[in-house]
C-alpha cells in the first residue's frame, strides 16, 4: 500500500502583462501528473531544468494549492484541506530544500530554529536538540550558533535534522545535494540512506543529478514539460530505458569507463525546450523526438505497464529485452 498517492495533479499559474496586468494566459508549470511513494521506499524524480520538479514539490507539501489533481497521504487528500486541517498532517510530512542558507532563519541559533517545529504544533520537542544533531554528524555545542557559522555541508545536515525533529513518515528532498562539493553530496546521500534505514523513512527525491539519484533512489519517475513520462525501478530505468527523452538523458551521463564512454552512442535532442506557456499538441516531447509521426502531433500518450513495474509514455516505446 502506498504511503503517498498523487492522481493527476496539476498547477496552473496566471500570466499578466502591461501595467493594467491582464490576462495573458496561463503557464502548465505541472500537467497530469502521477506517482506514489510507498513505505520505507525513495522514488526519484528527475528531468530538465524547468520541467516541474519543485513545483511538485511544493504542491506535495501544500506550500501551494494544487489547480486540480489529488494528493492522498496516510488516508488524507491534501488538496482538499485547509491550513487549519493540514498543520497536523505537516508532522508526518516535511520538506528538504535545495539551498540550506535561505531556508534556515539567519536570526537564530540552530537550538531556535530545531525546535521551531515542535512550537509550531504547540507540542512539547520530541528529543533533546543535542541528540537531532547527533543523528545528523553534527556535535552539541553546534546548537548554540548562527547558520552563517556553518560550510554549506553543515547547513544541509542542520536542515535535515529540522525535518526530522517531527518524526515524519516522509521527507521531500528538493535538490538537497545540488549546492554542494562532490565529496558532500556523497556525505549528505550516505546520511539519507542510514537515516532511512534507522527510522523506516519514505523519500521523494528530486534531482537534475542522475548519477545522486541512482544512489539512493528505490524506483525513478522521469519529468518532461509538466508530465511523468517514464516510471520504473532503479535497475531497469537505467539498464532498460523505454522513452526516448529518457535514453536521451542517460546518454549525457559520463561513465567512468574512458573506452565505454568513447564507443557508446550519444543521443543529441534536436531544437529547443518548448514555452509551457504555449507547449506541443499531443505528446509535449515530439518536437525533439526522433520517433514522432502524425499521430504524436494529435493523440496524447497516457502512462501505461509495458514491463512489470515499467511505465510509459509513449506511442513507439523502446520494449525491454
């Protein structure tokens, strides 16, 4: 059974131009989309700068109002409550955002800013301070200082304890390692991973990163233009990839074999990411697609099994061996 479900969610943002700011249509920042998240499982979400990722995101986590679609967490759709119903559902769902200095009150210590969740519910801390920097790699006299004090590694940690400090069920992480040196990233993943394995954690894990994804994610869903265009698990996405977008962006992922890397096939997109503001007929990538037809230009593809635990989106889907 599925710990997140979202059925064909999505989020429109007005455009205005002008100084009498009318209306000059709307932008499909996120189109139809589905996913789920089951217990204890990471599912990746990856794709094109612009494509969605963070508003998902943040529609997930009702920082904004989804336009249509649901989000069913423990039993609850979220897109029906309101900020009074939702604060105590906020105790099993938090968010790890991408730059951890904006997202941390430059004003307060990191004692202030780890219990300020606890406050917000109106709930007594669930454990000392000194111990949910413990469980991140962080020491005690770290709770008396400011963020500015911290290397951005730091910073990271200090943000996931505060998301932790609840005991949540799932934990967003929206780009959590991309801000950061290479040797961090790998700390802050291997962090993830042990507390995921400590406490039973669920994760959305959104990423442009492919490589940080195949490290810590269960299964991958793939963003093009607003849309999941592929899902599958780990293994067979990256041993088996059925859109043409997807083996798209696995191609560009260097391999550390310098003979492999040289020898194998690099798929090119031709032309530009379109405008949401204005996006393709029928199937969003066939402007770039080599496979596209007529009938990509004016039928839509829906996600569909073509393989046990596979789904795509595609009329012409590359068939697992």
């Amino acid at each position: 059974m599925s710990l997140l479900n979202v059925r064909n969610l999505g989020k429109r943002y007005p455009v205005r131009h002008g100084l009498t700011r009318r209306l000059a249509g709307h932008v499909a920042a996120v189109d139809g989309v589905s996913l789920s998240v089951g217990p204890g499982e990471t599912l990746g979400l990856v794709g094109e700068s612009g494509c969605g990722k963070s508003t998902v995101a943040k529609l997930i986590t009702r920082l904004e109002r989804p336009t249509s679609g649901s989000i069913h967490f423990a039993g609850r759709d979220l897109a029906e409550l309101d900020e009074t119903a939702l604060r105590p559902v906020r105790r099993e769902l938090q968010m790890v955002f991408q730059d951890p200095f904006s997202s941390l009150n430059p004003r307060q210590t990191v004692r202030r800013i780890l219990t300020a969740p606890a406050r917000y519910q109106g709930l007594e801390p669930q454990e000392p301070v000194e111990d949910l920097l413990a469980r991140v790699g962080l020491r005690p006299e770290h709770a008396d200082r400011h963020p500015h004090e911290f290397s951005g590694g730091q910073a990271q940690r200090i943000g996931i304890a505060r998301a932790l400090a609840l005991r949540p069920k799932l934990v967003v992480c929206d780009e959590p390692v991309s801000a950061l040196d290479v040797s961090v990233q790998a700390q802050i993943l291997n962090l993830l991973k042990d507390l995921q394995d400590e406490h039973g954690l669920s994760y959305l894990f959104i990423a442009h990163d492919l490589g940080a994804v195949r490290q810590i994610s269960t299964r991958i869903a793939v963003m093009y233009l607003g849309s999941v265009v592929e899902t599958a698990d780990r293994d067979t996405l990256f041993a088996h990839p059925a859109h043409p977008y997807t083996r798209a962006l696995l191609s560009a992922v260097p391999l550390p074999d310098p003979d492999a890397e040289r020898d194998r096939e690099r798929i090119v997109l031709r032309g530009d990411l379109p405008s949401p503001l204005n996006p393709p007929t029928g199937c969003r990538f066939r402007t770039r697609c080599p496979k596209a037809d007529d009938r990509c230009a004016t039928d839509r593809p829906d996600l569909r099994t073509i393989a046990p635990g596979q789904q795509v989106a595609c009329h012409y889907p590359e068939r697992t061996p």
